[in-house]
C-alpha cells in the first residue's frame, strides 16, 4: 500500500498540494478486519516492501472469544462506553449507521493500538464506501488541534479529490479510546475507477499531516480479483508444474504457471522453501505476499499449501492460486513465515516475474532537463515524470 509532485514535495507542518509522493501499502485482509498504517514510508529491515500492517485474518463475532488479551478492566470500560450502563446504545446526529459491538471494539483496539491510522472494512473495494480512523495522539501536529479533515483522492492524485470533516470516533461509530489514543473517524466513498488512495490530514486549517511530504497511500482492490479459482484449473496448473520444474527450476527459489503470467488470467506461484537463504526452509507454512505493478494493484497476502510435486531434502514446492489484474504488468512477491518474523524479499528488492498484457504502457514522459559542465562539455541530466500509478518504490527501482 503515485507519482512525485510536479511542484516540490511539502514536509511537515507544512501545506499539502494535490500531488505529491504516496505511501504503500500491505495486501489486503479479510474485509471486516482493519487494515492499519504506520507513519513512516520505509519499512523495517527484512520486511516486504509493503510498509503498512494489517490484524490477524480472523472473522469479529458478537462474542469475543479471545478478548482475555485485553485486561477485563479494559473489557468492561468498553462495554460501558459502547453501550452505556443501561444496557442501551447511546445516540448520537454524527453516528453512523452501524455501530461497532463491544466485541468488535475489544478486537479492533487490542491490533491497532500501536497504529497511526487504520480502516474498516480493510479491503478497500471500488465502488463501496468505507470508515478511515486516525490516532491524532499520535500526530505531533495534529494532537492539539480542535477540527481536523482529511484530504482525500485516487490514482495519484489524479481522480475525484475530496474533503472529509473528521469527527470523534466514539461519537461517530463507538470506538472509544484507550491507551492514551484519540480516534477521529469519517466515512469515505471510493469511485469505481479507483486502484490506489492518496491521502493526508489537515487540523485547524493549517497544519498538516502528510507522511514527511510522501503522504499515505491504501490500495483499492477490484472484487473480481477475489474470485475463486475452478479446482480443475488449479489442478491443470499442477501438473504443467510437475512437468517442467525439474528440468527449468530445480535451483529456483520460485517459478509461476503460466511460465510468464497473463493480464486478466488466473496463474499460479510455486515457492522452494528449501531455497530459501534467510530462514524460511523450515517454516511451515510459508506466507506469500503478491502484487502487480510494484505493488500498485492486486495485492494478496496468502498462506502457500506445499504443492502436489515430488519433495526431497532440497526441494519443499508450496504454491498459491492468483487472479491477475487485466492491466497488470509485473508481478512482486516476497514470502514469509506465518509468525511474519522471518522474511524473503530478496535482500529488499522484492521478487518481481513477467506478466504478460495485450494493453499498452503509459511511457514515462520528461519532467525536466538540467545542464552540468563536465569535462569541458555539457552533462544533461534528465528527469522523468512518474507513470500513473506508480509509487516511490517503482520509481526507485526503475531509476537505480
């Protein structure tokens, strides 16, 4: 979880324009759980190059099954706060329509209280509205101001920019605070054509929060990606595996099927744990974290089975189905164990495979030209403006 601005990129504190530079985001989660972001853009060592988190894949129920984590004074707090001790939900003109349950609450705070922002649902979907929340306690400059909004657009800047007045969340949807966080809420609608959010805060009208000039970037993902894939074709993908990994990969970390993915297709990725230099040759089960475009579309987080294919000593193949995205023109993964403490993403650089696509690529077109002396002649240094929907880490590593 976008392109450089065309004017100079703001810091802190200081005004956002409508272009400027995003930050990713991780692959999406199960749609009722928070997707949550932290502050800065770069991620910790050894971590996919997808710098925001999300909670554990597990479904909120009406009853918290796991909610001994929260000390039960915690528990009890919110159960007063969310519904009052009568029994009874408190109202309010700027609640939404749904309520969070004591349950849910319990879950949300207890993954997110180390977040600087997170959303519910997680999954940004195209076309379906959804409730971003911010931590202002956790903004140097926006912690003392008394009105905040957000400055909301899509695909870098480049479709429907709004503003959202954002409210209390307790007032707005129940979420009350603990731990010494202040959750502001607003509902936010996402247009169809959206594959990426761009976002930063404003309090009072003239501070800003914008991630050191980057600004914050979810990605927006299209339901169809989710769309499961017919056991016979997962089958079929199988066994060409088994036909040709022995004489074509048998030293590979990974291979795809189709040997070079199609736009618009289904495909499948096979991973040799076993070829793995930074501990995951005996991790069980391995976590695939996949997306197109460096990571600007697509994105999946999924748990890899081990394969139907001969196993050995040195060879362990896991592997995990996958709808590509019908622009798609690369594909990036980087794999870890289920802990998410030990990670492969080749050194930080990210796996990265061929996706095969009928549509054309936008070309990167010149920003700027500089002259330099050099030697007694002239050095021309060029700068190009970004593809839509690029973020700094495509930019960095098509200009390294």
């Amino acid at each position: 979880m976008a392109p450089f601005s065309q004017s100079a990129a703001p810091r802190r504190g200081a005004a956002s324009p409508s272009s400027t530079r995003p930050q990713s985001s991780l692959p999406p989660f199960h749609p009722r759980l928070c997707a949550s972001g932290y502050r800065s853009s770069r991620p910790q060592a050894r971590r996919p190059r997808v710098p925001c988190r999300a909670v554990e894949s597990k479904v909120f129920t009406k009853e918290a099954d796991d909610s001994s984590a929260v000390p039960s004074a915690v528990v009890a707090t919110l159960e007063n706060k969310l519904h009052g001790e009568s029994g009874a939900k408190t109202t309010d003109e700027k609640k939404s329509d749904e309520l969070l349950t004591a349950a849910e609450a319990v879950e949300i705070v207890k993954n997110v209280r180390d977040s600087d922002f997170f959303t519910l649902p997680g999954e940004l979907l195209r076309g379906q509205a959804f409730t971003l929340y911010v931590d202002k306690a956790k903004s140097a400059e926006l912690n003392d101001c008394s009105s905040l909004k957000v400055l909301v657009a899509f695909n870098g800047w480049r479709l429907g920019q709004q503003e959202y007045e954002l409210h209390p969340a307790e007032a707005l949807t129940g979420l009350p605070n603990t731990d010494g966080c202040c959750w502001y809420a607003a509902q936010v609608e996402v247009p169809p054509e959206a594959r990426q959010m761009n976002f930063c805060f404003c309090g009072d009208g003239e501070k800003w929060d914008n991630n050191e000039g980057d600004n914050y970037l979810i990605i927006v993902n299209d339901e169809n990606l989710r769309r499961p894939i017919p056991d016979e074709l997962a089958a079929k993908f199988d066994e060409e595996a088994n036909a040709i990994w022995a004489d074509k990969y048998g030293a590979a970390l990974f291979f795809t099927v189709p040997e070079a993915l199609k736009a618009g297709q289904p495909g499948a990725i096979y991973m040799n744990r076993k070829r793995s230099v930074t501990g995951l040759a005996d991790k069980d089960p391995i976590v695939m974290y996949c997306g197109f475009n460096s990571w600007s579309s697509g994105n999946v987080e999924s748990e890899m089975r081990r394969a139907p294919m001969p196993q050995y000593d040195d060879i362990d193949w896991w592997t995990a189905k996958v709808n590509v995205p019908d622009d798609a023109f690369d594909l990036s993964l980087a794999f870890s164990c289920a802990e998410k403490v030990v990670f492969d993403n080749n050194d930080d650089n990210d796996y990265t495979a061929k996706v095969e696509s009928a549509a054309e690529r936008t070309p990167r077109s010149i920003k700027a030209v500089q002259a330099q002396d050099l030697a007694g002649g002239k050095l021309e240094l060029v700068q190009l403006d970004p593809r839509p929907n690029s973020n700094r880490r495509a930019r960095w590593k098509e200009e390294r």
